[in-house]
C-alpha cells in the first residue's frame, strides 16, 4: 500500500471510530498517527478527519443527494472513507490524487465492489461542488436551542464559526526572548505571523504547522495555547512572589504561562486524572519549569492541602467545551443533555472547596471553554448569593462581551476560542 493510501485509509478508520463507535476524536488520533511514519502523513490524516468532522453536515448532506440507498450500519466504514474523500476536495488537494487515492483506500479497506461507488460520488463532488448546509444542523437539537436561548442575537454566528478551521496560536516564553524576537525568527524561516494587541506573549499563525517545523519548540522557546487561553493569566494577575493554586491543572498550559511570565510565583498544579499529570509534567520539563505538580483531587483538600492560604486559585473548570467545538469538532458526536446539569453540579463543587483555601484579600478565577449561560454568568450568580464575601471583580472588554457576571468571549471573537472569565475576591 503507498503512502498516499494508507493515509486515507487511517483517515477513514479514524472517522469510523469517532463517528460510528463513540470513541473521542483525541484519544482515536493518538493511537492512529504514530503508525504513519512520515509526519506529513499524519498531519495529512488530522487535516482530513478534522475536516470531515467540522463539516459533516455539508457532507452528509451530499451523500443523501449523491447516494441513491441509505448507508446501513454494515456501511460505515465506506461513509468515513467518502467523508474523508470530501474533506480532500474542501481543504484543496489535488482532485485527480485525492480521487485515485480514495478509489485504492476502498479496495485496500476490503471493499472493491464498492470502489466504483467512492470514484462516481466524488468525481461528481468534484464536478459539481459540495452542497451547503446549515451549519447548525451538526449540533444536537437540544444542544443547538441552548445555544439560540442563551445568544439568540449570536447563534448563527456560533453555529458557522465553530465549523471553521482553528487559526494556531502561539505563547511565546518570555523568559527565553520577547515575544517580536520570536516573531523575527518565524519570520526568517518563512512563517507568517499576526500579533494581538491584547496579549502580549501571543502570536497568530493562520495555517496551522506541525510543532517540529517550529524554532526551538523542543527547547521551549513556545508553547500552542488559544489567545483565549493564554487570557487568563491576564485576568488572574497574581500579585509576585503568589502562592497559586491551579486546581484544574492540565495540560498545564495556564500554570506554565503564569511560571513564565513570573518565576517568583510559588504554583501548585492539580489534577485528578494521574495520566494527565504526568503529561503536564512533560509539558513542564520541555519548557524547564519547575512546577509543584500533584496528583490530587481539588474537591477533596484534606487529602494534599497544607492549611497555607492560597493568594491566588485558577478554577479552569471541566465544562462542555462548547467554546471549542471547532478546536474539538467530535463534542458535539459525545455531548448528552444530561452532561450539563452534571457539569454545573462539579463547578459548584469545585468553586465551594476551593474558596476556603483563599487568603482573604486574595483573588480566584473562575474560567471555562464554555459558552451556555448555566455554567457561567448562572454559576457565578450562584456562587456570590450563597458565599459571604465573595465580590466580583471588574474586567474590561479586552476578555469579551460583559455578561454582569463576568465576560464572555464567543467562537471567532478575535480569533479565539470561546471562553469565559469571572474575577472573584474575598474579603
């Protein structure tokens, strides 16, 4: 098999798995990337699936033009492989290579009597273009009406710019050089850059590139973080030298932002999940911080926490991750209704036992990837009627839309990944 067709056979096993057997689209990819050895294979797969994902209602509505029967279960493999052969059209491959390598993938999956079928439906794509559709079509209908209660103003906005590509950001190191320094250097090697006014260690590369083809990445010269994300060592702002708490901690990424831009900051890093940790502390090493990194649960302090109050907490809260369904298109496959009221139960939780371990005059960042109103400006009003001394602080526009209970930034907004922050201090 050539290269060129056990890619778009991995990228149909991908699909398959993620479309049609519930398995997360992260999870799947790092299990099938390391099996191609050329990294351009892989960047290859991920571009395709990522695609195919992000667009599947086009698609899918193309193949219940295109198809004259139904797709039954037996079938979904060959559904992937047209998805995927869909996807090479849209992100610009060569049609003629993106066809012959398809037709080949069919027959290689098992499926020669099928090859005919993939060749006809995607040379008529080709031919004709692929249809449009709502973009809001791909979101579950109860997950969609959340949307349009929460933003009625903003929904079709949410529903389109979570189908497009994610631009790549980048967070450079300061402790190593300046952000334009950096900048120069991408500039040399040919990468293009776009800098936010706002975020002073960010830089924006519209096409996204495999980390290795970045200078000094190994070395930790940058670190990949959504401007949204890297926004939140803005709004926590510890004061130097904090005692911090990063309850919520991996993949890291906020800790080792806030270590970088100050070294004085005594952190704690937290995660439940023991794999995770371990990958935060990878992330740790490449970047040489050194980072109190445990493996604890934050609502259960008693097990680790030494009774000093904590200056500053970062809650950066498991949520929905509805801010990021064009970063993690396979969200809106996994997401059920019931997901939400478990959710908003946990963010309750975790703002409840982190609040005691806050120094009084000592400030706490509530912040998720979410953009439903129950796990944000809702979660907050919660949290402040029911906790004596808990006041909201100020934060400007710079952090999104004021909601009266924090800020929201939504899909697109600069760019970013939708996010939401809310500033509390305690008396």
């Amino acid at each position: 098999m050539s290269a060129g067709v056990n890619a778009r056979v991995s990228a149909a096993r991908v699909l398959d798995v993620v479309l049609h057997r519930g398995r997360s689209l992260k999870a799947t990819l790092a299990a099938a990337l390391p099996a191609l050895e050329d990294p351009r294979d892989r960047a290859l797969v991920e571009a395709i699936v990522m695609c195919a994902l992000r667009q599947r209602a086009r698609f899918d509505a193309a193949l219940a033009q295109w198809v004259a029967k139904p797709l039954e279960a037996r079938d979904h493999e060959l559904r992937a492989l047209l998805l995927a052969g869909f996807a090479q059209l849209e992100i610009g491959l060569p049609a003629h290579a993106a066809v012959a390598a398809s037709v080949d993938a069919a027959r290689a999956l098992g499926r020669p009597h099928q090859a005919g079928l993939v060749n006809a439906v995607l040379r008529r794509a080709q031919r004709e273009g692929l249809p449009q559709a709502g973009s809001e079509t791909a979101w579950p209908a109860w997950l969609a009406q959340r949307i349009r209660d929460d933003w009625p103003a903003q929904a079709e906005a949410i529903f389109a710019g979570s189908a497009q590509e994610a631009p790549m950001w980048l967070r450079v190191n300061r402790r190593l050089q300046a952000r334009d320094a950096y900048a120069a250097q991408l500039h040399d090697a040919g990468i293009a850059t776009q800098v936010s006014p706002a975020l002073a260690d960010a830089l924006r590369l519209d096409t996204a590139l495999p980390v290795h083809e970045l200078p000094a990445f190994d070395t930790g010269a940058a670190s990949v973080q959504d401007g949204s994300a890297q926004a939140v060592a803005d709004a926590l702002a510890p004061p130097n030298g904090a005692r911090v708490l990063d309850a919520c901690a991996a993949p890291g990424g906020k800790a080792a932002h806030l270590a970088e831009r100050d070294p004085t900051l005594r952190i704690t890093a937290l995660d439940v999940d023991a794999r995770r940790v371990r990958r935060m502390q990878e992330t740790f090493a490449r970047i040489g911080l050194d980072i109190d990194t445990r493996t604890a649960d934050a609502l259960k302090p008693d097990a680790w926490w030494d009774g000093v109050p904590y200056d500053a907490i970062l809650i950066d809260a498991p949520c929905s991750a509805t801010g990021i369904v064009r970063r993690q298109p396979d969200i809106l496959l996994h997401r059920r209704e019931a997901d939400i009221d478990a959710l908003v139960d946990t963010q309750a939780k975790l703002l409840d036992a982190a609040w005691p371990l806050l120094a009084a005059g000592g400030v706490l960042l509530y912040a998720t990837c979410s953009i439903l109103r129950a796990e944000n400006a809702a979660q907050v009003d919660a949290f402040l009627a029911r906790t004596p001394g808990a006041r909201l602080e100020p934060l400007d526009d710079a952090f999104g839309r004021d909601t009266g209970s924090g800020h929201q930034r939504l899909p697109g907004d600069d760019g970013m990944d939708g996010f939401f922050y809310a500033r509390l201090s305690k008396a």
